[in-house]
C-alpha cells in the first residue's frame, strides 16, 4: 500500500495512545481534564478545585443534634509543562503511521512518558504515611496482604486497586506469584506497559520510577509531650529530645497516640503512623506531620490514650539505610489532570487532542534555511495526593 502524508490529528492522536501505553502509574490514577480551556487554551499556574468527602458524626439519643455542612476543597494547580522537541524532514513525513510510529513517536513519547511519571510519582509517594513495614527483609506476599488491610481499614472501596512494585521488588516477588495472575476474562487483552496481572484484589504493576526511601541518622531518644507538643488541627508536633536527623518522608509512631475509625471514630488499638513532610535536623524542636491530628469531631483521625511527657516516638527501620518501596493504592488516592495549551497562529502545523483525560498538543514550523521541521509535543499538567488514606507504602530491605 502507498504511503500517504500524515495529517496533524493523526500524528497526535497516534503520540496520545502511545503515551498512554506507557504511563503506568498515571494510567491506575484518578486523571481529570479541564474543557473549560479547550478553547483559548491553558495558562501556567491555573488552578482547579477538587471537592473532598464530607464528614459527620453521629449523636446518641433522641434528642436532634444538627451539624453544618462543612463543604472542603483541595487546589490543583497546573503549572508543569513538559515537552520534546524533535527535528525531522518532509521525507520523514511521507512514512507510514506504522514506521512513522516506531522511529519518531515512541521514543519521543516513552522519553516523555517517563518524565512524568518520575515527577509524579516521586513526589505523592512522599504524602503517604500508612506503611507496611517489612524493613528486615525482601518483600513477600504477606507484605501486600498487610498493605492491603491498612486499605481495608481505611476504607478504600475493593475495586480500582493497583499494586505498584518497584523493579527490586518485582523481581523479588512476582515469580512466586506468577501462577496466581492468569485471568480468563483479560489474557487476549493488550495490557498497558509495565502491567502483570491481577490478584488478591490488585491489579499488578511494575515502575522503575519508584526510588527507596533513604532513613536518617535519627535514634530512640526522640521523645514528645504528648499533653502540651500535639495540638488537634496542627501539623506541628513539638518533640522534647532526640538525637539525628529525620528526612522527609520518613515513617514514625509516637507512643499513646492510636488511630481511629474513620467512621465510628473507635480506637483502633494500633499506634498511628505519620510521615515528615519535611526534613528534621535533630535536637528539640518542630516536627512537621502528615496526617494533621484531630482528636475530635467529624474529621478526628486519632485518639491520645497517654498524655504525658516522654512519650517515645519511634523512627521505622535501622539507622542510616535505604529502604525499596513498592506502594498499593486506590485510583482515588491521587489525581492527575491536564489542560488544553493554547494552539499558536501563523505555524506550519500542529494539532490539539484529548484521550482518557490527557491533553497533547504538536506544533510544527518550517526552518527554511535548513529545509527542516522543528517540532514540540507538549503537556500542561498538575497532580495532587487527595485521599493519602487511600494509599499505603510497601517498605522493604532493598538490594
């Protein structure tokens, strides 16, 4: 058959399946397009606003207790634009979609994809302060299964769930688990790049783009007045002692204080678990904490069983070690959302299309003096972690 010159639309919608092929985490997220600039076009730093969950809580009796509806919000703002520019020939245009596709499209789009990804997913992995903790060892499949109750408890609705594993501990699990992932229903399906199969309730899926989390120099002196260092609805945990630094993103459990329900507001019996969200040089001082602690109302999240000063806060895993992370997570945990860029006049070429919730543009021009094609393929996104309670991280001894 002829080849035929590749018209703009067909270029970008081809780079549009191509990238979606290849986001791996972002494909199992929550995605969110904007249409409102579909028309002009988007502008760094524009803003959208996601609406969470309401919270109530429940009285006793028969006498009526009303309560305002606090409606509450996140921002999302769309300020990352990332792009690959490429030069090519007239030539090149006279290919067919399929030899166009291979050589010019998917390195183009899997450099791209990877970008994203890397920037993503690096970041929200950080919110996540459930962990399930396997510090001593490779990763199994008890591993998951206790990742996989912390979702329970939170209650992360059963479907939508992905197992994201690292490629250490891919290697280190998915041979023991290969005959568990044969699924009738999807075997003739053509999966997304880095997919593996489902069970135990997850789809499983592999990122090279998951970094371990580097544990600080920080001991067991870390101690905390848990009457006057935690305020409900602050992020600020005053610590009284402690010697050596916690990073950002690191895991720790203060004595006394237990997580709840998130509906009965029932102490849970276990100790609730926070992430840094910012790195602690050491000494007495500021903590600052994921999740904010609240010990009451519709959004209380803990319970202080001990108040009292010298209460331990405990730092997961051994002094000074990296540690692999692999993650499970609802879709929901975490979004990511795209906008139309603006289409420029008086180029070439150049086309604009949507799929699945991901915004594209190409845009051509002639450089006469060198008879060559300049060419950029640009996305306008931005990502939020939403529901951090959604999502748990698999801690485990990396190499």
């Amino acid at each position: 058959m002829a080849n035929t010159l590749l018209t703009p639309t067909a270029v970008t919608r081809e780079a549009l399946r191509i990238l979606h092929q290849k986001l791996t985490f972002i494909g199992s997220i929550n995605r969110q397009y904007d249409d409102s600039f579909a028309r002009e076009g988007a502008k760094i730093g524009d803003t959208l606003k996601i609406r969470l969950p309401n919270q109530y809580t429940v009285t006793s009796g028969a006498t009526l207790t009303t309560q305002d509806t606090s409606e509450t919000s996140v921002s999302l703002q769309v300020a990352t634009q990332k792009h690959v520019g490429m030069n090519f020939t007239s030539a090149e245009l006279s290919l067919s979609m399929d030899d166009f596709s291979k050589r010019i499209i998917e390195p183009a789009m899997a450099v791209l994809a990877a970008n994203v990804e890397a920037d993503a997913l690096g970041t929200m992995r950080k919110d996540v302060y459930q962990q399930a903790n396997n510090t001593a060892a490779a990763i199994s499949f008890a591993n998951v299964l206790a990742g996989r109750r912390k979702l329970n408890d939170a209650l992360a609705p059963p479907g939508d769930r992905t197992a994201l594993l690292s490629s250490n501990d891919s290697a280190n699990l998915v041979d023991a688990l290969k005959g568990l992932f044969q699924d009738d229903g999807q075997i003739a399906k053509q999966y997304r790049e880095g997919y593996m199969g489902r069970t135990a309730g997850f789809d499983f899926a592999e990122s090279t783009h998951l970094s371990t989390q580097t544990r600080g120099a920080g001991d067991a002196s870390y101690v905390v007045n848990t009457s006057s260092g935690v305020t409900s609805g602050s992020a600020v945990i005053a610590v009284t002692a402690g010697t050596g630094t916690i990073k950002a993103g690191e895991i720790v459990t203060i004595a006394g204080i237990d997580g709840v329900h998130p509906e009965s507001k029932v102490d849970t019996g276990l100790l609730q678990q926070f992430v840094l969200t910012a790195d602690y040089a050491g000494g007495a001082g500021n903590i600052n904490v994921s999740p904010v602690p609240v010990t009451s109302g519709a959004a209380q999240n803990v319970v202080i069983n001990a108040a009292g000063a010298g209460k331990a806060l405990a730092i997961v895993g051994s002094a000074s070690t990296n540690y692999g992370q692999s993650m499970v997570y609802h879709k929901d945990a975490f979004t990511f959302a795209t906008a139309d860029l603006v289409m420029p006049k008086g180029v070439d070429w150049g086309a604009r299309e949507v799929f699945d919730g991901i915004s594209l543009r190409i845009v051509r021009d002639y450089d006469i003096n060198n008879d060559r094609l300049p060419t950029r393929v640009d996305i306008l996104y931005g990502y939020k972690t939403l529901r951090p309670q959604l999502a748990c991280r698999l801690a485990n001894l990396a190499g």
